[in-house]
C-alpha cells in the first residue's frame, strides 16, 4: 500500500488531520488499534476552544457540534461560598462550546468514510520503519493479515500509550514531567444540568468541577487520592462529598440523579521534544500531556494539525518544507503556554496535603484577585478560549 502521510491514531488529531489533508488534495491512510465502535462510544470531556470550533466549521464538520453542543460564553468560579463570573464573552469576545470528544470522532469519522478515506480499525503490531529516509513505512497486522503502506511522512496521533513516541530517536530528545499528588474522581450522572455554565470550585475539601454533556447528562468532578478506587465510593458518599464542596451562600444546589459511570484519572503535565525527527512527526497527546482543569488537551491536538496540515500543504503544493521544519519551534509556543495555564489553574483550585496556612491563604487571596481584576480575568479568559 502506498499513501502521502500514514497517520498513527484515529482521535481527534488523527482523523482531523486525515481530513484537513483530503481537503488540500493530500492523500492519507489512518491506522488504529481500536474498533470503531470503542472510539465513537468511549465517552470523553469536550471543550472546544474559539480556533478549534473555527477549524471544526471551516473543514465541515461542525454542523452537529454547532447544533447539539452547548455554547458558553462565561464560566464560574466557586470559593468562599460565593460563585463569580468570568464573562469570555465580554471579556475576549470570543467563546467555548462544550461537545464530547467522542461526538467529534464520530463527526470525522463520517466525514473521512464519506469522503472515501481509507480508515483501517482494529490493526495490532504497529511498528515504524525508515523514519529517516525518503520513504518511510508502517508495518501492521490487518485482519490476520501482516501489511505495510509506505508514505512520504507518518505523523504519530497515537497518544501517550502509542508506537510513535517511542520510536524517536533518544538521542536529544528531553522530556519535561509534572506529576500531580492527586486525581480526579468523575462521573456521568443522568439528570438535568445544575448550571448554565461550569463550575469550577475550590474548597478546603479539594477541587470540585460542574459540567454538562447534553440536555439529559452531567459530568461532574472531585479531587481525590489518585490510588483510590471507585469501590470506595458509594453514590451516598458521592453525593454528600460534592454537595460539601459546591454549597455556598445564595441557596444553589447540585441537582442529582442516577450514576451510570465512575473513574478516576491521574493528572500530570508532560512535554517530549522535539516532535519530531527526519520524515516522523508527533502530534497531540502521543507529544505532551496537560492536567484537565485548563481543558487544553483536545485543543492543543488541534492546534498541532493545523500546523502539519500547513506544513504538508506547502512542501506538496509549493516544494517549500519551511514550515514542517519549523513544526516543533512554532508548536511549543502554544503548547508551552497552554501548559502554563493548565498548572495555574490547577494550583490556584487545588488543595495540596502539604500546603502550610500560609499557602492555602495566598491561594484564596489569588482567586480573589483574579475576580476583582478585569487585567487578570482578561488574561485568565484570554487564555481559556484560546489563541490560534
């Protein structure tokens, strides 16, 4: 088999990328380890930053996100029981959607097999050959069968856990790490949102997050011991825990309901580079990792694509490869300032076991300033819609 770009991975940055590709007349062949039915129904947050939903519209596929998803223009923090506003709107004139992960893939997918995109599910054995040639090439197990396409570039979306990362030479590669003494303990709850907008709260029981997922769902969140387990956590002692750190003073409740799903998820910060080497290029979580309270991941993965979309589109339209060159420099002033974001957000709303009095005040007397200042709300929205 014989394509322009093997794409490793089938999430957002993969099939995004595939179609940005198709789009600009460049040929791609996807290849994921997972059936098709496990990424469409293997439920994920989603917010959509101001570029990403652009992106979503401007390569047609952003008719459902426009239709179903729900389109905030502020957010909320809660501490010392009282809850502020920060209004994006007002403040960047731009805005957030939140659309699950899973309804994105689902909205590529579509797009790639109707667009006649050659999309392998269920392959195994993925192994990159040749990265440093003209010509590299993919070996992998299809349906029983070893196969192999070979491309001018393979670009790796196969997240933290995939082939690509470690395929890098380690020679010169660096990897930057943060990891965070607590995790998060969600669930999906059907029942009638409990706010407009989310949440995000601090209280000296831990961090506690409000979001929603559609009209009928909510997704909610709380700090918690990352090596607990969900056994632990009868629904009584998950409702009394939220309830504890979301009250406050104007007589706003959590609505509740039935829990159908519970985990619990590490949280760290982690940067790999360079993103790439000779015709191999890293894009998405496969290159670097941010804790969920800044809501970058997805939205950095995007950003990365529309980079090698760029890139790929000059070296074949034009025979400049400037811009895939440059791929890593121009990709980590983003990534970097979005890792930024994402460990302010998470210090400033976290409590840490070995924080002295001292701290946790100037954590408190931070938030304060951050909702009495228009400067610093301006910086926290500027950076929460996102810059592309």
């Amino acid at each position: 088999m014989r394509t322009q770009v093997a794409i490793i991975g089938a999430g957002p940055a993969g099939l995004l990328l595939s179609h940005l590709l198709h789009l600009k007349g460049i040929e791609s062949v996807v290849l994921e380890s997972r059936l098709r039915e496990d990424i469409e129904s293997t439920i994920r947050a989603g917010v959509l930053e101001q570029g990403t939903m652009d992106i979503l519209e401007q390569a047609g596929v952003g008719e459902r996100m426009r239709t179903e998803g729900a389109l905030h223009e502020g957010f909320e923090l809660l501490f010392g029981g009282r809850r502020h506003r920060i209004d994006l709107r007002a403040l960047t004139g731009k805005a957030i959607t939140v659309y699950a992960q899973h309804e994105v893939i689902k909205d590529l997918v579509a797009a790639r097999v109707a667009a006649g995109g050659c999309l392998l599910f269920g392959v195994r054995d993925v192994a990159i050959h040749g990265m440093s040639s003209d010509c590299p090439s993919v070996s992998f197990v299809h349906e029983g069968q070893l196969s192999q396409v070979e491309a001018d570039f393979v670009i790796g979306c196969d997240g933290s856990q995939g082939v690509a990362r470690p395929a890098m030479p380690q020679a010169g590669r660096k990897d930057h790490q943060r990891i965070y003494p607590f995790g998060w303990f969600g669930i999906l709850v059907e029942s009638a949102p409990s706010a407009a907008e989310l949440i995000y709260a601090r209280h000296e029981r831990g961090f506690a997050l409000v979001s929603t997922r559609s009209p009928t769902v909510q997704r909610l969140y709380f700090q918690c011991d990352p090596r607990d387990s969900v056994d632990n956590w009868p629904d009584e002692r998950i409702w009394a825990e939220l309830h504890a750190r979301l009250e406050n003073r104007e007589g706003w409740r959590l609505n509740e309901g039935a829990i159908f799903q519970k985990n619990i998820i590490g949280m760290r910060s982690f940067v790999s580079t360079p993103m790439q080497s000779g015709r191999l290029f890293l894009a998405g979580d496969a290159a670097h990792i941010v804790p969920p309270t800044g809501a970058k991941g997805l939205n950095l993965a995007v950003g990365d694509v529309k980079l090698l979309a760029q890139g790929l589109e000059q070296f074949y339209h034009r025979g400049n490869d400037g811009e895939l060159a440059s791929y890593t420099e121009n990709a980590l002033k983003r990534i970097w300032r979005a890792e930024y974001f994402s460990w302010w957000m998470t210090s400033m709303l976290h409590t840490f076991d070995d924080a002295s009095s001292f701290q946790r005040e100037l954590q408190r007397a931070e938030l304060e300033n951050v909702v009495a200042s228009r400067a610093l709300a301006t910086a926290l929205a500027e950076n929460y819609v996102g810059a592309f």
